[in-house]
C-alpha cells in the first residue's frame, strides 16, 4: 500500500509505502514468543479483514437503509417458505443474542419491512414475518451484494472457498458446528 506524502508548500509528493502492522507485530512476536506468532497474525488478520468486509458491505446496503444485520434478517425471512420465524429461532440461526434479534426487527417493524404475531400453534411464541415491502427490499439488496461480490471482488470463486473452508475449520474447533470429513484427495 502507498499513501500520498503531503510536501511541504502544500502540494503532495510522491507515494511512500506503509508498513503493513500485522507483518511488524509478527516480526515483534516471531522475537519473543516465535511459536506464537504465526496464530497471533491469523487471528489478527482475521480481525481485521472482518473490519474491512463489514465496512464494504455496510457501503453497499447503505442506500437500501439496511445494516448487514437488518439484511440478515430480512434475508432469513425471504428464504423461509411462510416468510415467518419464531424469533427464539431467528437469533439461534443468524448466530446472534435474542436481544439483538429483537432490536433488529423492531427496527424493521417500524419501517414496515417486517411485522410481529403470535404463533397460531402457540400464542406464547411470536413470529416475525417478512412483509412485500420487506421482501422486495431484502432482493434489491441481494442484487447489490451480488453485484459487489459481497465485498470479495478480489477475490476468486476457489480462494473464497479456501477461505470458508479454513474459517470452517476453526468454527468446528470452536464447537459450533462438526468437523467436515476429510475429502478424498485426486490421484489416490
């Protein structure tokens, strides 16, 4: 990366590199704690490449006057077959605490987007429920994200799928969800 140099007399100069931080923080660890370094990097870049995509992402769903959360939501709905959800069910898929969920679709709620009931099949429960002004906007934004290639442009279908697969392996690590069976490797 190059950042342009502002000259003295107010003009800008040539463009002089920057360090990468996470490369000076590895070198600093690889120093001192060498066997850790390399995973103090990882989860470092990771951190911070989840700054960067959020940043794209929330660039492109801005006009639709959605957060990648609201976009979330409103998506789960859009995929479900009725367009409803119990809410208890919507935070265990979207990865997230009931009470966000509650103050995602309240949000939602009150653009219209999204409407809460009661189950029919049990009134303690409420559904959320995806409405046509919510289901329209949830395919507008999709359009968008597809056509920003939700902020991996750069990025090849197999080195997406790399990613996915490493970033799997440390959710399984994790507990969050089972470990994949190996795959047959070609030529065995």
């Amino acid at each position: 990366m190059r950042d342009a140099v502002k000259a003295p007399g107010g003009g800008y100069g040539e463009a002089v590199p920057v360090p990468d931080p996470i490369a000076e923080a590895h070198r600093q660890w690889s120093a001192r704690w060498p066997e850790h370094a390399d995973r103090m990097a990882a989860v470092t870049s990771v951190m911070r490449v989840q700054q960067l995509l959020l940043a794209r992402i929330e660039t492109v769903l801005k006009p639709h006057g959605l957060t990648f959360a609201a976009y979330e939501a409103l998506r789960l709905l859009a995929f479900t077959r009725t367009g409803a959800l119990p809410m208890g069910k919507m935070g265990a898929r979207l990865m997230v605490h009931p009470a966000s969920v509650t103050n995602v679709i309240g949000r939602l709620e009150r653009r219209g987007l999204v409407q809460r009931r009661p189950s029919p099949d049990d009134r303690r429960v409420v559904l959320a429920e995806i409405t046509p002004a919510g289901r329209e906007l949830a395919e507008d934004a999709t359009r968008a994200l597809h056509e920003a290639s939700f902020g991996l442009a750069d990025l090849t279908a197999e080195q997406a799928e790399q990613v996915t697969a490493v970033l799997r392996a440390v959710r399984a690590a994790a507990g969050e969800v089972p470990p994949e069976p190996p795959r047959p490797r070609a030529g065995r």
